[in-house]
C-alpha cells in the first residue's frame, strides 16, 4: 500500500498574493484555464506552448475526492511503523543501495544526504519506483488550483508544469503521478523539479520516473535545499529512567546529550551521536518508544507535516543505516478515533487550541494534552489516555 507525501502542503516556491490567487480560484472553467494562460504568458512562456499545455486540460472528480478525504494517520507509531517498513523493504532497501552505490556516492558527496534518508523516502514514496501513481498530473495541478482550498499552493505549481513543458520535461498529456501533482520515484511537485532538478544520467533532461540517478540526485539536492547539514545525525534511540520531568520531551525542547544524560536518558546502543541540541520524542509515551532528535530531523517536515510519518521515515534511515529495531516499550493503549474527538472537544471547551475535532494527534492536541496532563498531575509526556480522558 503506497502512502502518499503530500508534498504541496510545503511548498517553498513564491507564489502569488493570497487575494490574486482567490480571485483566480473557483467559477467558470474555461476562464479559469484563460487566466492560466495569460499569466504564464506574463511570465515569459512561450504562447504556443502554454496553448499546447492548456487546450485539453480538465477537471478530475477523483483529485478531488482525495483530497477530501485525506488526513494525516491515525495509528499510533509502533503500528505505523511496523505496517510500512516490512522485512522485503528492507531487503529491497539494501539491495538497491549495492546496486545504485556509485549515485548514492555522488549523492552524498554533492549534497550531504546519506544513502539511508533517500532509500527511506524512496521506499515510502513509491515502493523504490514500483507505485507512482497514474493520476494525469496537468489535469490534477489544474483542478487543485481551480479549488478554492488551497489555490495559493497549486495555482504556482500548475505555472511550473506549463514552464517544464516548454523546457521539452512534461508532457500533458501522458505525464502521471500522484492525485497531489507529485511526480516521479521520489515524488517531488513541477516548481521543486525546476529547481533542485538534476540530470544524473547525463542525457540532458530530468527525468524523475525512469531514471534512478536523475530521481536520487534531484531528491538528494532538495534535501539539501530544505536545510538538511551534512555529517550530521538526524534521530536516535534513546532509553528513559522511569521517572523525570516527562515535559520537557517534545520537539519544544532542546537540550545537549550532556543535559538529557543529567536527566537519566541514555542512547539505547553505542554513544551519544553528536554533541548538537536534540528533543526527546516520546510518540506513545513515557513507557513506549523513545528518540532524540537532532536538527536535521525539523528537514522531514519542510517535505511532509504528519509527525507520525516524518517518525517512521527518520527512523527507517537509521534502520537502513544499521541501527537495530526500536524497542516498543509498554506503552499505555492510546485512543480510539471517537475518542480522540471527544478529547479535543473536551481541551476546547477547556480554551486550548487544537484545530479540528478530526480524531488527529497533531502539534496543537498534543500541547494540550501536555499541559492538561501537567495541571492534573499526570505524567507530561503529551500521550492521550484513557485515564486523561476521564479525568477531563
């Protein structure tokens, strides 16, 4: 089962202002592909390729019923994980990491990405190439841009497909991907093709869904560009005593190994990887799992926000990179959908912010949690529970 990045909720390229892009959005279909047209002529297209790029596009009902319905995961990480990274992904992984060992070389030495985080988004994104999804990208840039929801993300996106089809690098009619617009084995938008593109194999195109050096290199260069610093870790293990200031976990807190290791938190093999500030992420817990983040980790979510992916992700790199499988813990059950809804409408009413009622652990539901489990006298570790729920 392919779990899709929704990389358009991150993307870094300028768009236009929020009311031009509203103006545009919406109404009469053919207008709509008009002032398409007419912008990326301003913008300096070719007119008869814009006219190529625009003459057959349509709206596509099943975008948009994806993106209706899609959300961030409600399992919890333990299951997650174990759901997505399977014995053959791993063998896969490693494989391809022998048979690819000149690019993932180059990789590394251009832009600081090892070998692991890209194999790790590769596996994810695509199954190493095999599911890349066979939507028709123009039509479905085209249609999210014509949604009234987000065109501010779509809208710059459907421009930069237009300027990839006059550089001779998209094809609107036969071009596929996922429902999002992402393209290629490691799934990145037009705008991010454009400029962290990279023709690997040297034929003199970037060609993200056939060619592993292009796809490798262009990822390993957007990483890069995301921020990530070379020679330096990007998650660990860690064990915890049993008992400590659990408010202090969370990415809200940045403490050096020294500091944790004042606390009683320990790397659970080896030595401490780095002396960098690191969080202490506890997904389920105090009595699950238990990581230090490093810096790099914050690179995982310029590319995808569902903290639980970016988790299964960051450590699937390490897994790949030889770390050992994650000690689950003990942790206490967490909350059915149904009740997770029914907590955050109790930590609403109560004045914390948690955005949608959606059944979601995100940043704002934790937080409340926390400091809800702080004012009870709880364990602060940012975990719903059963307990919490009844004591609220």
């Amino acid at each position: 089962m392919r779990y899709p990045l929704i990389a358009a909720a991150l993307c870094l390229a300028t768009a236009l202002p929020a009311t031009a892009q509203q103006a545009g959005c919406g109404g009469n279909w053919s207008a709509f592909v008009d002032g398409v047209a007419q912008e990326a002529i301003a913008q300096g297209r070719d007119a008869q390729a814009v006219k190529r790029f625009t003459r057959n596009l349509r709206q596509d009902q099943k975008v948009l019923a994806a993106d209706r319905r899609q959300g961030v995961f409600q399992l919890d990480f333990t299951t997650f994980a174990r759901r997505l990274i399977s014995a053959n992904r791993m063998q896969r992984g490693q494989s391809l990491s022998r048979e690819w060992d000149a690019v993932f070389d180059r990789v590394e030495a251009q832009y600081g990405v090892p070998r692991g985080v890209l194999l790790a988004f590769w596996a994810f994104e695509t199954d190493y190439g095999a599911v890349q999804g066979d939507f028709n990208t123009a039509n479905a840039l085209a249609t999210l841009a014509h949604d009234c929801r987000r065109p501010e993300l779509f809208r710059p996106q459907l421009l930069a497909a237009i300027q990839l089809h006059e550089m001779g690098d998209f094809d609107p009619a036969t071009t596929t991907g996922a429902w999002a617009g992402e393209i290629g084995m490691v799934q990145m938008l037009p705008r991010d093709i454009i400029d962290n593109g990279v023709d690997g194999d040297g034929d003199g195109h970037v060609t993200l869904k056939t060619s592993v050096p292009d796809a490798l290199m262009s990822g390993g260069k957007m990483l890069q560009h995301l921020g990530w610093r070379a020679g330096e870790p990007w998650l660990q293990e860690v064990q915890v005593p049993a008992e400590m200031d659990w408010s202090a976990s969370g990415l809200h807190t940045q403490l050096r190994p020294d500091e944790w290791q004042a606390m009683g938190v320990r790397p659970r093999s080896g030595d401490w990887q780095a002396d960098l500030p690191a969080s202490l992420i506890l997904p389920q817990g105090h009595k699950g799992p238990a990581f230090v983040a490093y810096p790099n980790f914050n690179t995982y979510f310029e590319w995808n926000q569902s903290f639980t992916y970016v988790l299964t992700a960051a450590y699937f790199a390490t897994r790949l990179s030889g770390a050992p499988v994650f000690d689950a813990g003990n942790p206490d059950p967490g909350l059915s959908g149904a009740q997770m809804k029914e907590l955050q409408r109790k930590l609403a009413a109560r004045g914390h912010d948690v955005g949608a009622v959606d059944g979601i652990l995100g940043a704002g539901t934790r937080a409340a949690v926390r400091a809800e489990q702080k004012r009870l006298g709880l364990p602060a570790d940012a975990w719903p529970t059963a307990a919490l729920l009844g004591r609220l």
